[in-house]
C-alpha cells in the first residue's frame, strides 16, 4: 500500500500539517515517537486508532519528502 492511501494534508486538520488519514495524529508526531526510541507496538498501544500499516507509511512519506530536497555541503569556517 501506497503512503498516500494513508497520508493526507488538510488545511482544516493541525494547520494542513501531514496527518494520518482519518486522524489527528500528525506524522511529525510518530516520527519524533520513533526516533525517541519507542517501538511500533508501544507507539500503537499510546495511540490505538493508529494501525500498524500507519507507522511504514509515515516513514515511507518523509523518506519522499526527503528525496526531493536539495541540501549544501557544511563547508570549513574561515577561522
């Protein structure tokens, strides 16, 4: 399944940030979850109506956000 059968953005749910379809469970907000350390099934036990098939699609979301940004080189201060 396709993250954007479960990934929306609506101006009228958190500001139009990414959220999980049919929830007010910004992406953002499993991620920070994750990089915490929390596993997925402590992640689904603190919020229920999350499903299992929620979390790969949240990451596969950013993982394409990601993709197409464009970042710099850090370059060496001129000290």
């Amino acid at each position: 399944m396709a993250w954007q059968d479960r990934i929306v953005s609506d101006p009228d749910i958190l500001l139009a940030k990414p959220t999980i379809k049919r929830l007010r469970i910004a992406v953002a907000l499993v991620l920070d979850r994750l990089a915490d350390g929390s596993s997925v099934k402590t992640l689904l036990g603190a919020y229920p109506r999350l499903s299992r098939e929620d979390v790969p699609a949240a990451l596969a979301y950013s993982a394409d956000q990601l993709r197409g940004e464009r970042y710099l080189a850090a370059g060496k201060s001129a000290a």
